[in-house]
C-alpha cells in the first residue's frame, strides 16, 4: 500500500540540474534525485545526517497549469580584473536569464507507510527556492501502487522513475559520490498538463 498526500500551491520553481550558461533555461517537468532528497530532509529532519539518496519518499507524481517564463538577474561567483596595473578595477558582469515557473502546481508524495505520510501532511514543502511553497490539503490517501499508476483521475501527471534501462536518460551527477552519473526515465499518467486547477 502506499499513503499519499497531495500539496498544492499557486506556483513553483524547479531549478534545472544543469547550470546553463545560454538565453532560456526552462524547469523541467520532473522532479530530479537531489529535489526529492532535500524535499525528505524539509520533511524528515533526522535524515540530515544519512548518506545521499531517498529513504522515505517511495513515488511521487507532479502536474500543473502553465508555465510562465519569468526573467532573473545573475552574476557570476568571482570577479574580473579590469584596467591597468596602476589604474586596475574589478567588475562581476550581469546577465537575465529566462527560467519557467510552473503556475498551480500539485504534487503528490507517496510514503509506505502512514506514520511518515501523517508527518509529512502536516508540513508546507518548497520544491527549489523558499517563497516557492506547496501547502499540504491534510487528507491522506490509501491506495495500492497499481491504483497509483493507473488511476489518471486523481493521479495523473510526471514522475521521474530513478533507475537506469532503455528509456532512462541522464538527470544529473551526484557530487557527494565522485560526480557519479544519475540517470531515469519519465512516467507520464494521463494528461499531465491539468486543465484546471482544483
């Protein structure tokens, strides 16, 4: 069985798993290894202190409205030298970059079993950025895996599958084991864009 509980809010940012340095840089519609491991440790603070990777959180599924492209000011880390030996000043130059911001997202988390869904449906969630939060609606759902996968009423949307075979792609490295290469595949139920929002 799986215990789900369902967040939902206005909006959410998803930051891309690859830092790129070109005019658009879309979320992606999927939710990576290292959102869902930070996601866990929002919700289960002990977890702070295991080995990366997902203990808690068995499935997920995510879904929204529309997304709108919103520009952001970035700046690099270090700095340029300018000018001349006597006369020498530094600058960090400035560049917008397009990032897309998912409009009514819904979030579902499936745990195994109900004490982790009752701790997790009490808590606000934030996919990438603070001020991006998905509020809980408090009510926990009982339903077997299969009901999970097929049932595209309630359940329908993207989930990133995190193992590797045919249909998996690359999703990102994992820094804390040697930039290790993360891959999945993407389960799509139903139609994952919603029509409206509820």
């Amino acid at each position: 069985m799986l215990y789900i509980v369902k967040y939902s809010g206005p909006f959410g940012f998803i930051k891309p798993w690859a830092a790129v340095r070109d005019s658009e840089t879309y979320s992606q519609q999927f939710l990576t290894p290292s959102i869902l491991a930070g996601i866990e440790r929002q919700l289960f603070p002990e977890l702070l202190k295991t080995d990366f990777g997902i203990y808690k959180i068995k499935r997920h599924r995510l879904t929204y409205q529309q997304i709108s492209q919103q520009q952001e000011q970035i700046q690099p880390r270090g700095w340029n030298a300018k000018g001349t030996t006597r006369n020498r000043f530094y600058e960090r130059p400035r560049a917008i970059l397009i990032r897309g911001v998912m409009v009514n997202p819904i979030l579902h988390l499936a745990f195994d079993n109900c004490k982790d869904a009752k701790q997790a449906a009490i808590q606000h969630i934030c996919l990438a950025r603070n001020e991006d939060i998905l509020y809980p609606d408090g009510e926990i759902l009982e339903v077997t895996e299969e009901e999970f996968d097929s049932n595209d009423e309630l359940f329908y949307g993207f989930e990133l599958m995190l193992e590797k075979n045919e249909k998996s792609f690359l999703v990102g490295y994992n820094r804390i084991a040697e930039n290790q290469p993360m891959y999945g595949w993407l389960k799509i139920v139903g139609n994952p864009i919603k029509n409206e929002f509820k």
